[in-house]
C-alpha cells in the first residue's frame, strides 16, 4: 500500500527533498534502517532540508533508524537539518526514531557528525536516540542535536518554545574527539559575544546523555548548552560519564535561565559559564545532584560562574543557587571541589549539601569579586554549616548561626 520507495540514501533524499513531502507534511518512517546524505552548510548535490512544519515520526526508538551516510567533506554534518540563510522552520518536529549518526574517523581534521540542527518557532526534538556521534575539528565546537535560538547575521533575533524533549544521547564513536556538545539550545556553532539574539521559552528536558567517560575524561564533551535564552529551563535531565555536565557555556551568555532538578553523575562539572562579556543576567540553579568525578581536580567545581573581568562592570547578574546537593560519584573520596562565583552582582547561596573531603585550602563554597553576596544553611550531611569564603579580603562570611554564637560568647564575656 506504500507507493514511497526509500531503500537507498539517494531515493530517500529524493523523495524528502522533492514535491512528494512538501512543508506542513507528516512523514511515516516505518521499521528498518532508513540512508540518508543529510545536510551541510553548503551543500550542493544529494541530501535533503528540514522544511516548516514537518512531522517525522519514526515507528519507536531502536525500531526506525534515520542513518547518515557522510560524503567525503570537511564540514559539519548533521542527518536533519538547513540552510540558515533561508527562513526559520517552523512548527517543525522529530520523533520516535534512533538517528545512527555513522562518525567515520578517516574524513578530514575539521569534519564532525550530528543528528539534529533547527531553527524555527516552536520546533522540537522528542523521544529521539543519537548514536555514533563526533567531532574531529579542534577549533569549533560540534553538536549533536542543536535548535537554534536565533541567527543575527540572517535577520534572525529570536524564535519561540523551542527544545528538546525525552532525548536519549549515547554511545560516541570511539575515534571522536574534539569539543562536543550533546544538547545544545542557543547560537549556532559559530556564534560569538558580538552577535545577540535571545530565544524565549527554549528548554532541555528530561533528557539522557552518556558519553562513556568512566575513568578517561581527556576528550572534550560537554553535555548540555543553553545560550542566548529568555525564560529558558533545563531540567529533569540526567548526565552520566561526561566530562563537563552543563549547561556549559564559554561564548554566548543567557539573560534569564532555569537549571533545576537535574542528575550528574561522574562529571568534572556540573553547571558552568565562563565569560569575560554578556555572563548569565538572571540564574537560578536549584535541586539538582551533582556526583563529581574522582579523577577531577581541586580546580574543577561542581557549580561554577567563571569571569576573569573585574567589577565595576559585573559580567553576571543575579545569581541564586540553592537546595543542591553535591558529593563524589558513590560517595567516594575525591579532590573536585563545591560552588564558586565570580564577577556576579548579586549572589545568593543557600541550603546547599556539600559532602567533599579535602579540607580547605580551596574552600567549597567561595567567590570573587561579587557585589552583594548572601550565604545561608550550607552544610554537609552531618549537618556542620559550611560559610562562604571571600577571595578578595580572605575571610568568611557570616551568617545567623556564627552571629548568634558570637552574641553568646560576647554576652558571657560582658557578664563575666
């Protein structure tokens, strides 16, 4: 009854890129192994774009498999995907399949293989698996799926509610090296500070990533990344075995950003921006559990606002981390390190559960070069209140419990 032949890589290009699939199509992809040439930036030949309102609809994860099969290039490819310069894709949406993205380690130094790179208001990616994904370029991250915020350089400023959703990352290509980004919701791959454009409502939930990072954490992957957001929220989401849990951001700052009940687990980091320009401006990051890595050094931490700028102009707004708990991976013993924060205006840590053994120098909790700073019920397990630490004048801060105690001492002394 299926008049639509797609058993090769060119006769399923064909049929995705011609008249037969026009936009606001639904696609069907039933069981079995379906070949495709995919999309590059710059494409002329074989393969197909993403077209605005698309549904493909895969018959279950593990039943459906999308496969890129990769032309001899040096550029990123990913198995969906389109021209920016073109228009945004709307309404557009990816489901219920595995996307094999077939990494191939003898293409050349700059190539990388994803599965997924929209643009478009209210585009999402649901219930889809990427495999055998990876980056052999050094210099510019690759992701693996990507929806994009916004493009200034095509007039783009900004796009609606979109994300991914009960995505499933696993299995990198052994031969993959190079920074990747798992999950990515912002700029393109080369944005940087000098361009802006802010999504609103983007999110990451509920997602699951493993990169297979359990003793050798020497390749740069990144699991998450949300950039470029307004109201954006990443949570329910669990990382395992990653080097850099996320949202990990370096480039591109956020103005309003929700990071909240998340597991990470066997990570050098969990949550990370570092910037010297345009940081996070409103940060909440909340409920989330944080399992550092043995292997991490005592200059990674678990939570980390990062900014080499000096105040009076703060690269970060208002910032609240609160109710997070953080311990090595099985409760083991480690010399990863707790919370720090620079450059932040406003700063707010509190109720937090720190169960870290190195006694300090370095401190768990500290930061530098912040405006108003509160530290509030910071504790380990066994209930021993953790102050913060200021890097700047080498003290710590005080709070309810060390002022009541202080009152007590000063009150026995008086009466004494």
């Amino acid at each position: 009854m299926d008049p639509y032949d797609g058993s090769t890589a060119t006769k399923f290009d064909t049929l995705m890129s011609g008249a037969s699939v026009p936009a606001n199509s639904c696609v069907h992809l039933g069981p079995g192994i379906f070949d495709t040439a995919g999309y590059y930036d710059g494409l002329s030949g074989s393969g197909f774009q993403a077209k605005t309102g698309w549904r493909i609809v895969g018959s279950g994860i593990d039943v459906t498999t999308l496969r890129l099969v990769t032309p001899a290039t040096t550029q990123r490819v990913y198995a969906i995907a389109h021209a920016l310069s073109s228009s945004t894709v709307d309404s557009f949406e990816v489901s219920d399949l595995t996307i094999d993205c077939n990494f191939v380690p003898a293409q050349g130094t700059s190539w990388a293989a994803g599965a997924v790179r929209v643009m478009g208001n209210h585009s999402r990616v649901v219930r889809v698996k990427v495999i055998n994904w990876g980056n052999k370029n050094t210099g510019t991250p690759g992701f693996v799926i990507a929806m994009l915020t916004g493009d200034p350089s095509n007039g783009v400023t900004g796009v609606l509610n979109c994300g991914i959703e009960e995505g499933i990352a696993v299995d990198p290509h052994a031969s993959a090296a190079g920074p990747v980004t798992v999950l990515h919701v912002g700029g393109k791959e080369s944005a940087s500070n000098i361009e802006e454009a802010f999504g609103i409502g983007p999110y990451i939930r509920n997602c699951f990533v493993d990169c297979g990072q359990t003793t050798d954490f020497t390749k740069d992957f990144r699991g998450l990344s949300m950039a470029w957001c307004k109201g954006g929220v990443v949570e329910g989401n669990q990382v395992h075995n990653t080097r850099y849990g996320g949202p990990y951001q370096t480039a591109t700052g956020a103005q309003d950003l929700a990071v909240r009940n998340c597991v990470y687990r066997n990570v050098y980091k969990g949550p990370y921006w570092s910037m010297s320009a345009q940081g996070v401006q409103r940060l909440l990051v909340e409920g989330n559990s944080i399992e550092v890595a043995t292997a991490a050094p005592n200059t990674e931490y678990a939570i980390q606002l990062d900014s080499t700028a000096v105040p009076p102009t703060y690269v970060h707004g208002n910032i609240i981390i609160r109710d997070n708990r953080v311990r090595y991976v099985d409760s083991g013993s480690g010399n990863g390190n707790g919370i720090r924060v620079y450059n932040a205006k406003n700063l707010l840590v509190r109720e937090n559960v720190l169960d870290l053994s190195q006694a300090p120098p370095p401190y768990p909790l500290n930061c530098k070069n912040c405006g108003s700073v509160g530290y509030f019920e910071n504790r380990t397990p066994a209930g021993v209140l953790l102050r913060g630490y200021n890097e700047n004048n080498t003290t710590s801060y005080n709070e309810l419990e060390t002022e009541a105690d202080e009152a007590f001492i000063l009150g026995f002394i008086r009466k004494r």
